[in-house]
C-alpha cells in the first residue's frame, strides 16, 4: 500500500457517511468495464479483483473506509446517463447502523 494511501487511511473524517456500498454476489465486474469504479468520486474506494469463483473474470470490491456514501456507482451511467442502480444489482447500499451490525463498527 502506497505511503499516501495509509496517511488516507489512518486519518480521522470529518463526518460518518449515513450509507456505505456493499457489492453483493451478483457482481460481474461488467466484463472488465464496470462503470461504478470510473463513476465513483473517491480514487481507489472501488476496485477490481479476481473472482475466486469464475478465475476468468473480475468483480468488484470497495472499501468501506473510504466509501462516502454518494450513491453514484448506482446511479450514474455512461456519458452522464441515470441509472435505477448496478445493471445487475450488485451494490447494496446500507445505512452506516446496520453495515456495522453485520460487519463491526467502523473507526471513524
């Protein structure tokens, strides 16, 4: 991990996002395009990574640490088209209570 991306990390935010994404078993990686990464505001909060059940294709992860909440991997599409969600409904937008009832509690 880069030295800046740890200082990114470590750092304390200004305020708690009320919803985080959480990409779910249905997630394709959109053939090595997915839009929700090249959507997303927040560099390297949404990346790809090798599906370990189907090696040939990705999927995609984000980490919640740098997740604000903004709700546009879900909603913006190419060339600033609006989307009812992931073509596949593969992010899950959950409020902050209940991704840290499942997940632990963030350290915010």
């Amino acid at each position: 991990m880069a030295v800046a991306e740890r200082a990114k990390r470590s750092a304390q935010r200004k305020r708690k996002p009320k919803e985080l994404a959480v990409i779910n078993e249905a997630c394709t990686g959109c053939s090595g395009s997915p839009i929700c990464i090249t959507e997303c505001p927040v560099e390297n909060c949404m990346y790809e990574v090798q599906n370990p059940y189907a090696p040939a294709f990705n999927v995609v992860l984000v980490d919640e640490l740098l997740c604000i909440g903004c709700k546009k991997c879900v909603s913006k599409g190419p060339m600033d088209t609006f989307l009812e969600g992931c073509p596949w409904d593969a992010i899950d937008m959950l409020p902050l209570s209940d991704y840290e009832k499942k997940y632990g509690e963030m350290p915010y």
